[in-house]
C-alpha cells in the first residue's frame, strides 16, 4: 500500500504580503494537514569518508560526472543539489523501471520499479562525489526509513543510489559501511544501491518545484528545511542562487 500525501490545496496568492509571511502562513496550513505525529526534516553532522572508502579506487578524471539520488519526494532532492556548488544540474525523474511507465500517475501508484529520483550532473573539480553522499545522507533525506521518507509511504518513494561508474558503486557501499558502524544514525541504512539502467526526467511541472512553490505547505514543511539545514551545516558548499532546469 503507498502514501501520496503532498496534494494540500496551495493556499491563494495573497497580493501584498511577503514571501515571509506566505510560508509562514503554509508552515500553518501544513501543520493542520500532516499534524503534529509527522517530523519535519532535520539533518545530522556525519562524519568525513575514511581512508578505506576511497582506497585503490581509480577516479574519473573529467569535468562532468552523473549519478541519481532517490530520497522521497524528488522536490526537496532536487532543490538541495540545485543549491549545491558544483552540480551542473538536477533534474527530477524516474529510476528502477522502464521508460513506459515513466510519468507520475502511473509511479505513484508504487507498483513500477520506479523511485522518485534525481539526476545530479557535477564537476568533481568542485565538489567530489564523496561530498555529494554526504548531502545525501545528511540533509536531502532520512536514509534509515525504509521505502518511505516522511509523510510519504511507497517503495516509488525509497533510498536508493543509481551509480555510473564502479568507483561511484564501491565508495557508497564503503561509506554506508562506516556510517553503520560507526551508528551514525539510531537506526540500520537502508538505502539500495546499484548501476543505473535507465533515468526518465519527470513531467516539466515538477522541475524547480521547490524553487518556485516556497508557500506550497508540503514545500514549507518539508524541503525549505532541507535547504536551510544545507546552509547552515556545509556553507563551503552552498550556493545561494540555485541551477534551474530549463523548461
């Protein structure tokens, strides 16, 4: 059985009030709609790959480097990797499944093989992939709850990596594997991981959903925190200005 649960009525635009006042009014409207038993986002200080994670590993020399992230709800995911420094792009979209049941009535009924998921294009000049997993696990979601993230249920709405390369596959499994030891979090990690065969970007409406619906109260209960939780938790590698998916 899945969970949708993001659709709340967008509250109306209210002509002359701030952005401010517009999300605290979403946090509100939020608040009455998930109730106070569902957790908002939080994040935790991780601590950085061992020697082991990386060691013997042969690393890509290039100036562009992709690999997918499935943590819930590809909203929140995205905008966290859009206002991070050095990813190119994040694109929101489909993994797990095939190109035919590749749209969002279809993956939300849970039954595809598809996680939400987002493509992340970065310059491993500027920020390294081990970096990149410790946004993932960090702040863009909760990698210890299994096939849901928050008031969202469903294996579309899992943990999962889609490495493209071997390194990418062998560093992540490494580093869950310090993290687990190390009982970083107060739960096992769940996250899958393996090669990616196949990523669909999903349906125009969903890109840059967070950038450009802050007063959503799913948006303000749940990604808005994940931004400020990137700020606040990693500023050498936050960016102010996010990179946007051209539409």
């Amino acid at each position: 059985m899945h969970q949708n649960t993001r659709q709340p009525a967008r509250p109306a635009p209210t002509r002359g009030k701030t952005p401010m006042l517009l999300v605290a009014m979403a946090l509100g409207l939020a608040a009455l709609y998930y109730g106070p038993q569902v957790a908002a986002e939080k994040s935790i200080t991780l601590p950085q790959p061992n020697a082991y994670v990386t060691a013997g590993l042969s690393m890509p020399t290039g100036a562009r480097e992709t690999v997918v992230f499935a943590g819930g709800c590809f909203w929140g995911v995205q905008a966290v990797f859009q206002h991070t420094r050095g990813v190119i792009s994040a694109v929101s979209g489909y993994a797990g499944g095939t190109a035919s049941d590749a749209d969002y009535p279809t993956v939300s009924a849970g039954n595809t093989g598809h996680a939400e998921s987002v493509q992340v294009t970065f310059d491993p000049r500027q920020v390294s992939f081990t970096q990149l997993l410790q946004i993932y696990f960090s702040v863009a979601h909760d990698p210890t709850q299994l096939n849901r993230q928050y008031p969202d249920t469903g294996t579309q709405y899992r943990s999962a990596v889609f490495t493209t390369t071997t390194a990418q596959q062998q560093i992540t499994a490494r580093y869950i594997e310090q993290l687990d030891a190390a009982h970083v979090f107060s739960g096992k990690i769940v996250t899958q991981l393996g090669a990616l065969q196949g990523f669909y970007p999903a349906e125009n409406y969903h890109q840059n959903y967070a950038t450009l619906h802050p007063e959503q109260p799913y948006i303000a209960r749940f990604d808005l925190p994940k931004i400020a939780n990137l700020k606040a938790s990693m500023p050498a590698l936050y960016r102010e200005n996010p990179e946007l998916v051209a539409n």
